[in-house]
C-alpha cells in the first residue's frame, strides 16, 4: 500500500493534482479541500494516501492528514457509496461533525453535502452507527469533563429501562444545545422532560 506522497505538484485537475515524486508523475484524486489549499505549480505536497484496486485500474486518493484518510475509508465501505460521494462528505464535514450528526440521527445536517440524499443520510446512520461504537462517539464528541457524565447518565437511564440506542441521540441534542452539564442527576431530569415532550407529540 502506498501510504503517502511526497512531490512537487506539476498541475491540478477538476478533482486530481498530479505530483512529481522523484521523477515518477502521480495522479492523485482528492476532495474539494485539498484542491483549494494546494494550488501554487512547483510547490512541495505531502498527501496521506489510499490506493485503491479497481477491476482494469489502480486509483490513488490523497487527503490532509490521518482522520480524513481514515473517514474516506470507513465511508467507502458502506454499501452503495461511491468514491465520487465520499470524497464529497469528508470535503464538507469534519470528522467530529460527521459523528454529532450520526449521534443526533441529524439528515438535515447530512443532506446539506451535495450528492446525499434522504435515503443515503438514512442509510449513513444506519450503517455509520454500527461501525462506530457508542463508547467511541461519547469519547471523540464529548470533552474530557463531560466523558464520565454521559456514561452515567446512560447508566442511570438504562436502570430505569432505556436504551442507549435511544438515548445517545437525546444527550448529544442536549450537548449541542450546551445544555448536558456533570451533574447525572440533572441530566437526567432533562433527558426525562425530553422525552416526556416527544411521547406528547
């Protein structure tokens, strides 16, 4: 696998920069991002890469940095997402904002990228969900002060016969809203009110 490039960047494309690595010319795929940082001829590039295999062609895909590669890779092995698709997602969402909008179960936020649709948005939460551990998600969207919490708070909620299914969703709402605070018993109380009103409904 070739796991990154360095080179001198020759020309650029509508969705590729072409580099120079010691006198070897590569063509290197790359979402809207990249385009727009990498844009002075003769510079040096370094791109973290993804080769992938087709039936009658090799294509190389080059991003930023680590968690860009890594969430054009988890993307891409979602059924029925294309290459075209991924690139676009991981242009126009960060990796955080990607898991808020998964926890959130958000497909307005998700059919803000172009190419994504209500039923790929559906089917990203679907599948995103289960490739992503909830421990995971609280981990990487929640800060350090606020871990312990929402483990808590499932944990209380859970005794009271909850899901974490149902409830990660309603914590990352309240997190959103800057509204999830250390106190478990507190939270739970809004999580209960939350839910209270959407039963009403």
């Amino acid at each position: 696998m070739i796991a990154f490039l360095r080179g001198i960047l020759v020309d650029t494309g509508t969705d590729c920069v072409y580099l120079d690595v010691n006198g070897v010319g590569f063509e290197v795929t790359v979402p809207p991002r990249v385009l727009n940082r990498v844009t002075c001829i003769g510079q040096e590039v370094f791109l973290y890469t993804y080769l992938q295999t087709l039936e009658n062609e090799f294509r190389i895909y080059g991003f930023l940095d680590k968690d860009e590669r890594q969430l054009f890779r988890t993307l891409l092995s979602i059924p029925g997402l294309g290459a075209k698709t991924c690139l676009g997602i991981v242009s126009s969402m960060t990796t955080e904002e990607l898991y808020r909008a998964v926890l959130a179960q958000d497909e307005k936020s998700l059919t803000s990228v172009p190419g994504i649709g209500r039923k790929t948005a559906q089917r990203l939460i679907f599948e995103l969900q289960n490739k992503w551990p909830k421990t995971d998600l609280i981990a990487t969207t929640a800060s350090e002060s606020l871990r312990s919490s929402w483990t808590d708070t499932i944990s209380a909620l859970e005794t009271l016969g909850f899901k974490s299914s149902e409830l990660v969703p309603i914590l990352s709402q309240l997190q959103a809203k800057n509204e999830l605070g250390e106190a478990v018993e507190e939270n739970v109380r809004k999580v209960l009110r939350l839910k209270g009103a959407s039963a009403k409904s």
